[in-house]
C-alpha cells in the first residue's frame, strides 16, 4: 500500500523564460484547472501588494464569482529585531519571475471517504524578491474541485537556518457574494478552549457576520459559504508543524475574513502564540473547495490533495473499525476491569476489532490491565487506552498525564504499552492551535507509528489532511458530539438535528470525525432525533475508528435488522456518493466498502421531508431501515434495485438506512 501511495507522483514546474513573460502581462495572471471550470485570476493591488479571486465555470451558465478580489500577503522579521510596522513582503519585493506546470498524484488512503485518489493540477508560482535577499513565492494549484495557494520565503545561502517570524498574514477571502455562512467559533481561551467543540447552527450566519457568542473570536476551519449556483468551502492544508492553526475573523463592516493565529492567552500562556522557522519556510495552503452542489463539497478529498504523503512507511497494520466505549453509558467504568468485560464481550459478538478504556484506567494499574488486554484478546478484541495530552498545557486531573507531552517520556510509554498489546491511543485536552502543540501533535504520531500504535484526537483541533501522511491517525473530534448527551446541555437538544444533516458538509470533509454516533438511550440532555436518524449517523459521519458509545444493554435490545447492520457496518469506504441534500435541512450519502453499497439520510428538522432518490448505481439488495409505526420505533424491509427513483418520506428529526442484506 505504501508504494502505491508513492508511485506515480509526478509533480512538473516549468519555468518560464524573460522572453516567455511577454506574453503574460507582468502583474496580472491567471490559472485554470484541469477541466477549465476552476479558476484563480492574480494581479497587482492599486495599493502595490497582491490580489486574487476565483471562479467556478458551471455545466451550465455563466462564470460565477465565488472569492472576489481579496488580499495576499505577509509580512516577517527577524525575531531579534522586531519592528511595529513590518511591510508587506509581496508589496515591497520586485517581481522575479513565474512557473507553470502540472501536477499529478495517485495515492490511497488506508481510511476516509475514498480509499484510491488521482489528483490533476495545474500549478503557477510567482516569485518575488526582496531588497535583503529573501525570495517570496507564492504557488497556486487550480484542481477541478478548487484552488489553494500557499507562501515560500528562501534566501541566499548564507541566510539558509537563520529565523524568521510571521508578523502578519494579510490573506483574506472577499465572499461580499455569498448568501450564508456555516461553521463552528473559534473559542477565546478557557479552561476547555479551543478545543472546536461549540453547537454549528444549523442555519448558518450572515455572512460577515461575529460570532454570536462573546465566548469566541473568530470562525474556525472549515468554514461552508452558500453562493448563488455555487457552494465553497474554506480550510487549509499542508500544516506540517512550521506555523501555527488558523482560523478565520471577519474585517470589521465587510464581508470579508481574514486569516488570524491563535490567542496568546490559550493554555494559560504556555507557549508562544507566534509562528517562526528557520528559512527556507514553507506556510500551509490556504485552501478554497469549490462546487455546484454541497454534495461536491463534501465529496472532495483536496484537502487531502496538498497533505505530505505517508510519513511512516508501512502501514499494512493499520485497520479502521468500530469500537465500544463505555463512558459515556457509566463514567466509572474505565476504572474497573469487571465492568469493561461485558463492553469487550459484545465487542466480540459484533466482530468489532476495537474496545476503548478511557480515562482513569490507572485506577486499576497496568498488571490488571495486561490481564484486560488477554481477556480481550480471547475475544478477538484490542483495547485502545485514554492519555491526558498535559503536560503544562492544560489543568486536567483525568489520569494518566505527564505521559505525552515528553518525547522520552512518551515514548517509553508507546513501547510500554505496545508490547503488552494495545492497539492505539486516544489523547485528550489539546487546546491550542500555537505552533508548539502543532508539533506535538504530528510528534506523537510518528512516535505512535513507530510502535504501531492508531491514535484518536479529543479536546482538539479539526484535522488539516494529516490523515493522508500519517496513516495510523484514525480520527480526530474538533466537533460538538454525542458525548454532550451525557452533560446538561438543553441547547444541545434543540441544535443537534439540524447540526447532524450540516456535519458532513462542514467539519466532516476535512477528515475523520470521532462524533461517537448511533446512540439509542436517553441520557442527561434528551435526545429528539428517531433510532432511524441515529443509524444513519453510523454511514453519514465519517471515521476510521467509529466509538459507539452506547451501553451494552441499549445495543443488545435492538431489532436483528438493525444490530446485523451495526454488526457489518465498516469505517472506512472506497468510495462516497453525496445524493440531494440541503446542509442544515436534510443530508443523503451512499458509500462502498467493496462491492456494497451502503445509503443513509436523516432529518435535521421537525417536519417531514419527502424524497426521491437516484439509486440506479446500487446493484444488489438491501435491507430498508425506517422509523417505524406508533408503538414500533423502528421498521425494516426488504428493498430491491428498481429503475424506478427510490421515495421515502422522513418523519421529523428522522431517518433511513439502506444496508446490504446478510452474508
């Protein structure tokens, strides 16, 4: 799998020749993708530095505006001589000449949303150079699904290691265009923020618009723009540890957003909030999903597209699958070995490859978990273990912690707990997108793959392609889940519907998502969606190990349909096909694993929904699961390929399943 990932990678940048410029009006370009229909325009700023916008050519009409004329640049210094008012660098560097030429990859991911990748591009380079030495590009790639551009800054070889410090980032994305905005705050800091774990509103912003809580700064990535005929997505990507996460703020009275750091108060202070390397210096891309259609959007892997390749070499021992958790059912369980058997247990009869032990486990010590790990083992079980991420960066007394912010430290605990058996990792309490925690994160990655070791994110980030280099990254929350259930959140109750049919379209499409679905009990917050909305939340969020967090006598008491389903349901998929949805109203996919096909919708509003489905792709049977009658929570039949659309109609905050038959 690994040299399929590397084998035919094939990147051409032609330089162009002074004589070749002529026929490119110096200050003014433009490139295109592959099919024509993506576009990015550059061209000099009346104020000296750059702008750009893009454009989205659909099958049918005109050219649609989707980012219109926005700024690009950045301004650095040296850290020891820090100036109140460093200029532009691409404002005050003369140009120095362009590249173009094409891009293409075929790699595989081991999870996601598809599993085999071929990425076309067309790229262009602009190159500038300043009056001290350093050179700043900027590269642009145009793909058929959207545009990214990224800053580069060398110098001559005798600057080569020496600092330098990111001032300001003048990037910013003109959507004056747009009819709404969709996506998550970003959160000024707090005991337990950032950490991208605030309700998405279902129906979105105003464009331009703050955040409707004094609790937040800014937007996070990603961040969804409805435009006329079009829809867009925002992110960014190639975040290899050389600067600090981003995310969005609003320029006051506009509709435009900037790109902003992280606030130097998170994590009580610890840690510079500044972005610096030694140069060269490569900054991530700044990346602009483009489509007609949501489903577009959540279909794209571009994100994925710009990520650095497998990192780790092998990664044949990384398998994706469902996992029971058993926090969420009874909080104590993780510190009692008796009360994790019987999540093990049905972990076996369900053929799921994965039980978590979750915080606290060191209650019981690591003789009586090398006992847990055997007794799973029987069972054709692997236990994946809680870790604290603090260290100093957070104030949470959950054990264990001081394991993982370390390098040593860390990985005498990987090789610890890899000879005993474990599987994987899930680390908690993050908080912070400032540069050190950027690196640790991918630290504790390469640390994991080293000993074999799956890692799950919590209290963290929202994935930026990093699932592509390194393989063994199964999932991340960044998100608003079900774990909230089990907390006195009435909010929750009232937004979690319409949030579930915008997830897959917003912070889903950036990588994998460990929401912890298909809950069926009713725990603190009440839960308003059906059990039929639930299942499909199995198939609509993504993840390469899917925690379901309910107990183990809720799963046991389900109908056969519906527990076979959940027996058979994979967590990663060769290939995923978005059918009619309205972000923030109702959500469609088909998925295959294999040659089975699997499709899910649900309901995010109090009203039923009617509709008609193309599922002339699908060429086996299936099993139907719908909400059932009065007295019936669920209702299952059979369901045969048929030339005919496929109609259903969803009862409120409901949903459907389509799963194929038994084998």
């Amino acid at each position: 799998m690994t040299n399929f990932c590397q084998v035919l990678a094939v990147l051409v940048l032609l330089l162009v020749s002074p004589a070749a410029w002529a026929a490119e009006p110096v200050g003014q370009w433009r490139i295109a993708s592959p099919d024509a229909r993506v576009a990015a325009e550059v061209r000099r700023a009346p104020s000296g530095g750059l702008a750009y916008r893009v454009t989205l050519k659909p099958g049918r009409g005109a050219e649609r505006l989707v980012v219109d004329w926005s700024a690009l640049g950045i301004a650095t210094s040296r850290p020891a001589y820090p100036t109140a008012a460093t200029p532009d660098l691409l404002a005050s560097a003369a140009f120095a000449g362009v590249e173009r030429g094409s891009v293409h990859e075929r790699y595989r991911m081991v999870s996601g949303k598809r599993r085999d990748n071929d990425a076309r591009a067309n790229s262009l380079t602009l190159n500038f150079d300043q009056s001290d030495g350093i050179r700043v590009s900027i590269d642009f790639r145009a793909y058929d699904d959207g545009v990214a551009f990224r800053y580069r800054l060398a110098g001559p070889k005798q600057m080569t290691g020496l600092y330098r410090r990111l001032e300001r980032e003048a990037t910013e994305f003109d959507l004056s265009g747009a009819e709404r905005m969709f996506g998550q705050t970003y959160d000024l800091p707090a005991a337990y923020r950032p950490a991208y774990s605030m309700l998405a509103a279902a129906g979105g912003h105003a464009v331009g618009a703050a955040p409707p809580t004094a609790e937040a700064t800014g937007w996070g990535f990603p961040a969804l723009f409805r435009l006329p005929g079009a829809w867009a997505l925002i992110h960014e990507s190639g975040l290899d540890g050389q600067s600090y996460g981003s995310h969005l703020q609003v320029v006051p009275g506009t509709r435009r957003y900037r790109v902003a750091g992280p606030d130097a108060g998170e994590v009580y202070g610890v840690g510079s909030a500044e972005a610096r390397h030694p140069l060269p210096w490569t900054l991530p891309w700044r990346v602009i999903v483009v489509g007609e259609t949501a489903g577009a959007i959540a279909e794209s892997n571009l994100l994925f597209h710009l990520a650095s390749p497998n990192a780790i070499g092998d990664d044949a021992w990384v398998k994706p699958g469902l996992a029971s958790w058993s926090w969420w059912s009874d909080r104590s369980s993780p510190r009692d070995p008796e009360k994790m058997k019987p999540f093990i247990d049905f972990a076996g009869d369900m053929a799921w490859p994965y039980s978590l032990v979750d915080a606290n486990w060191t209650d019981f010590g690591y003789d009586r978990l090398q006992q847990l790990i055997d007794y799973a083992a029987g069972r054709s079980v692997r236990l994946l273990l809680w870790y604290n991420s603090g260290g100093d960066n957070n104030h949470v007394t959950e054990q264990p912690r001081n394991l993982m912010a370390d390098t040593h430290t860390r990985r005498a605990e990987f090789a610890r707990i890899s000879m005993m058996g474990i599987a994987g990792v899930k680390i908690d309490f993050f908080h912070t997108d400032k540069q050190f925690m950027i690196q640790r994160y991918l630290e504790i990655l390469r640390d994991a793959a080293d000993y074999k070791l799956l890692v799950v994110y919590h209290g963290s980030t929202t994935p930026r392609g990093w699932q592509r280099t390194f393989p063994n990254l199964m999932s991340m929350e960044g998100v608003r889940g079900a774990e909230v259930y089990t907390l006195n959140d009435p909010g929750y109750t009232a937004g979690a519907p319409g949030q579930n049919s915008l997830l897959p379209f917003t912070r889903n499409v950036g990588g994998s998502m460990d929401f912890t679905p298909v809950v069926f009990s009713q725990a603190r917050t009440p839960r308003l969606t059906t059990p039929a909305h639930e299942a499909a939340t199995g198939i609509l969020f993504e993840s390469g190990v899917q925690h379901l967090p309910d107990s183990v006598e809720a799963y046991r008491a389900l109908p056969s349909a519906l527990l076979n389903y959940l027996k058979h349901l994979p967590a990663a998929w060769d290939e995923t096909r978005f059918l009619p949805s309205e972000p923030g109203r109702y959500a469609v996919v088909a998925r295959r694993s294999g040659e089975r096909w699997y499709v899910a919708g649900l309901n995010g509003e109090n009203r039923e929904i009617k509709l008609k489905l193309n599922l002339g792709f699908i060429p086996h049977g299936a099993t139907l699961l719908t909400d059932g009658k009065l007295g019936s929570p669920l209702s299952s039949s059979s369901y045969t390929p048929a030339k005919r659309p496929f109609q259903i109609t969803l009862k409120p905050y409901g949903g459907f399943v389509l799963a194929p038959m038994s084998r």
